[in-house]
C-alpha cells in the first residue's frame, strides 16, 4: 500500500522497545513546563504586584511540571514514584484552582494555567494528570 | 502577524497532526509526508518571524514585547524539536510525537496573533 508507505516504515513492535507513550507523556510534560515556566517568569518579573497569588500558582504549576517531566525521563521505581507525587499534586491543585478560580473570580485576577480548569491551554492540565496516572499505573503493573 | 498566514500556518499543523496519528494508528513510525509537512510548518513559522521582525523594525510593538518575541522564537522550535524526537522514536508512537509538536505549533500562532493584536498604546 504506497499511501500506507508514505507513513513511514513499519514501527518496532509493540512491547519491543517499552516506554514508548511515557516518551509521549514526556514530550507533553516538557511542553507544559516550559509553557507554564516561561509564563510564570514573565509574569513574576514584570508584574508580581498585581495579582501575586495567581502568579505564585503559576511558578507552583511550573515546578510540577518539571518534578513530573524529570521523574518520567528518570523512569525506574524512583522516577516513577517522583512522578507520581507531582502528578497527583498536579491533579489536586487543577481540581482545587480550577474550582475556586470559577467560585470566586476576584481572587484570581489574572489567568494561571489551572484556572478554569485549563480552560486557557484547552484543557490539556486537566486530562494530562489523568493521562499520566493512567499510564503510570499501567506501566507500574506490567513489571 | 495576519490572519491569512496564521490559518494556513493552522491548516498545515492540523494536517500534519492528523498523519502523525495516522501513523500511530497504522503501527508505523514517520515518513517522507510528515517531514514535508513539519517543513511546510516550520518555512509558514520562519515567513512569520520575518513579518514579525519587519513590521517590529518599524516601529510596531505588541503591548507585551517579552512574551511576544518568546512565543514568535519558540514556535520555530517546536517543529524542529518534534522531527528530531519523532525521528529517534523507533515504537509506532514517533507520530504522536509529531502530532503533539503540530498541534502546539497551531496553538501557539493563535496566541501570538492575540499578543499581536494587543499593541502597546
């Protein structure tokens, strides 16, 4: 099949080189603490006055993401267990953000990446933790 | 900064990542489409710096400068770095991986627009 072709050569076969959507996990965990990094130090630097709670939850998101992104490329029980914390502290604190970001919208007057649940990053920070847990636990029951 | 080249830009990054989840779901690593189109994406990417880079020369600011050049420089990035990791993926996955990096690309020229539109007056 010459479209099929165009694909790219047959892949490796699953279970050959494991690892694979941790691979993928990785790549969305490094996009997002740069995102979240980079946001963070702007707004730190430039305007922390104005609304320094929600500026303090950006630079806390950004560490997460980095803990999650440098446990996952760590990888064994260690990295794991590493990643695992910071994802559930990710999951917790886009659940608590998101919620008190929709219930009282003064206290956050300017966007973080987990207000509104994600809802600026298409709610991505919402699905990743869930992602991440789930492959976490698939990966954890296959050794 | 215009509208025209930001949808084709999206166009291109939707398509490629469309094939790279194709590839996944075929069971297949990165092929000639894909490299075409993350160089499709990253010449739209360069076109738009260049634009940028001109229109900025000559006296138009976006409001917020610092973000604004860090999105307009890390955008470039994006499809080199997700060529490079996708190509050295050996599972079915290196298409997700092209996929994801297409899809931030897309994203991201929709929010320089939006720093783009906000300009410093």
């Amino acid at each position: 099949m010459p479209d099929r072709s165009a694909l790219g050569p047959a892949a490796e076969p699953a279970g050959a080189t494991p690892g694979g959507p941790v691979r993928v996990l990785v790549l969305l965990y490094g996009i997002f603490a740069l995102a979240a990094g980079a946001r963070a130090t702007v707004q730190l630097s430039t305007r922390f006055a104005e609304a320094p709670t929600a500026y303090l939850l950006s630079a806390l998101a950004a560490a997460v993401y980095v803990v999650a992104t440098v446990g996952l490329v760590r990888g064994g029980r260690g990295g794991r267990w590493t990643a695992l914390v910071a994802i559930t502290v990710e999951l917790v604190g886009v659940l608590v953000v998101g919620t008190l970001s929709l219930v009282d919208p003064d206290a956050f007057p300017d966007e973080t990446v987990w207000s509104g649940y994600g809802r600026g990053y298409f709610y991505v920070p919402l699905v990743l933790p869930v992602l991440g847990l789930l492959t976490l636990r698939r990966r954890g029951t296959a050794r | 900064m215009t509208l025209p080249l930001v949808v084709a830009t999206t166009v291109v990054a939707g398509v490629l990542t469309l094939l790279g989840l194709a590839s996944t779901l075929a069971g297949r690593r990165i092929g000639l489409l894909h490299l075409s189109g993350a160089g499709l994406l990253e010449a739209l990417l360069v076109l738009q710096a260049g634009i940028a880079a001109v229109a900025m020369a000559g006296g138009t600011t976006p409001a917020d400068s610092p973000t604004f050049l860090g999105y307009l420089v890390g955008v470039l990035l994006v499809p080199v770095a997700g060529v490079l990791w996708a190509r050295a993926e050996p599972s079915r996955w290196a298409g997700t991986v092209i996929a994801v990096a297409a899809a931030t690309a897309g994203v991201m020229v929709w929010r320089l627009l939006q720093l783009w539109e906000a300009t410093g007056a």
